[in-house]
C-alpha cells in the first residue's frame, strides 16, 4: 500500500458504522474563507524525514461560461525520497463559487512507474458523473470531489455543529463514490512555524486494520477564524509513526490569520 496517497487528505475509508448523530452535507455559510489567489504549502514528514510537499493555489477560471474557482492541487516527493519512489499527483478541481459544487475535475497520478490519468464532468440536472475512464455514473446528490471537498468543510458553519458529532460529505474520488466522514472534536490551540493559534479539530473516520490503530488516527486542525486554513494534518500509521503536513507557507488569504508568539 502507497502511504503516499494518504498524505493528501486521501484516507478516504468507509467507516465501520454510522453515528446516530451524523450531518449529512451540512450547509455552508456565504464565503468569507478563501479568495482567488490564495497559495497554500505543506511539508510532509514521515517522523524526522522532510519526503514532499503539498501545494494548493486556487484562481478564478471560467467554465461553460461560467465565473468558477479553479483549484490546482500538487503532492510531490523531494530529496531522497524522490530517488528512491518519485511521486507527483495533481489534482484539479473547477467549483461553483457560490455552492461548492464541483462541474469538473482531473487527476494526474504519477507514483513511482504508475501513472492514472482522469477527467470527470459533473451534470448537476440529474446527479450523473462522466468518467473517461469508466463511462457514466448515477452519483449522490451533492457529491463533491477531492480539492472542493476540502474548500466546502472551509465553509461549514460549526457554530451548528456541536462536538461529538459526525459529517458525512460524499465524494467522487479514484472514479468511486467514497463516503467521508468526519468527527467535529472542538477547539484546540496548536503550535506552528508561525505561532500559536486557536483550531478548530475535526477527525475524519477511518478504519482500523493494516495501516491504522485506532479510528481517530487521521486529525485535521483548521484556523478558528474567517479563513479555517489546514494548519495541520497528523497520521498515526502502524509501520511508519507519524506523518505530519506542516503549514510552512501561505499566501493572498482572505483574511489575517492571527498567530500569536
């Protein structure tokens, strides 16, 4: 198993059992989070080896005559870890600025000598996905994929969430619909490269088996702020320890975030 792909925001598992509590799709609130231009970096660390980074740049683009969000994600290894098992993923998304919606979306996955290229077109009318790869397929209504999927928890309105429950976001993602689920765990400060902030902590579900111990062994803590930027994402993985994405650079965000020393 590639731990590679897990990195980015990829433990996409189905959960053993559905929470009681579960949120389906919640609402989101109009969008003071992210703007065009926002450029986020992340070093990935598997324990004490800096292996790759993690680039996330969002414009605007226009699609069927359409103003959208344009995300452009890239996950690649450096140093040696590029010379022992090169990866370079990309990720693209084209998104509704006002739903979230993606209309369409391309993966480019290079690991090693395997290569996976997609395009996938979205008809909002009657909750169908075009793949090049497998054809057409009846999804779930308001499914989302990868690079949105992460813009539209940005813009969750948690103030309704009330912690100890579960979200489920469904995603078209590896030309399957995977169920995503997450636990809304309250707040935490955290320190970082640029000082202490006060985050909201979110565990997505995932199971427990061969990569992981525990169910809550994913973490995601997003800027309690207008912005809710990934500051971090912690992995606890059986053979590896910890794998960490680091926020080490932002940029154009829509709103100061507020380090402190």
């Amino acid at each position: 198993m590639k731990i590679h792909r897990y990195v980015l925001f990829l433990v996409l598992l189905y959960a053993l059992q559905v929470n009681a509590q579960e949120i389906i799709n919640p609402a989101i609130k109009s969008n003071t989070a992210f703007i065009a231009g926002e450029n986020l970096t992340f070093q990935i660390r598997y324990g004490l080896i800096t292996a790759g980074t993690t680039e996330l740049s969002l414009t605007d683009n226009i699609y069927q005559n359409k103003l959208v969000f344009h995300s452009y994600t890239v996950a690649q290894t450096t140093g040696l870890a590029d010379k022992i098992y090169g990866v370079k993923d990309v990720y693209e998304s084209w998104f509704d600025k006002e739903t979230n919606l993606p209309y369409k979306q391309i993966s480019n996955v290079k690991e090693g000598h395997y290569t996976k290229y997609n395009e996938v077109t979205y008809n909002r009318n009657n909750n169908t996905i075009h793949s090049k790869l497998s054809g057409l397929h009846e999804v779930p209504r308001k499914i989302l994929d990868l690079s949105s999927t992460l813009y539209y928890i940005r813009r969750i309105d948690f103030s309704n969430v009330n912690e100890g429950e579960t979200i489920l976001l469904n995603m078209y993602f590896s030309d399957e619909v995977f169920p995503f689920r997450f636990i809304y765990k309250g707040n935490e400060t955290i320190r970082t490269k640029f000082g202490k902030i006060n985050c909201l902590k979110i565990n997505p579900v995932v199971e427990v088996g061969r990569m992981f111990k525990q169910s809550d062994d994913l973490t995601i803590w997003l800027t309690d702020d207008a912005n809710r930027i990934p500051v971090l994402i912690r992995m606890v993985i059986r053979v590896v320890g910890n794998v960490n994405l680091k926020l080490v650079k932002y940029e154009n965000t829509a709103n100061p975030l507020a380090f402190q020393e």
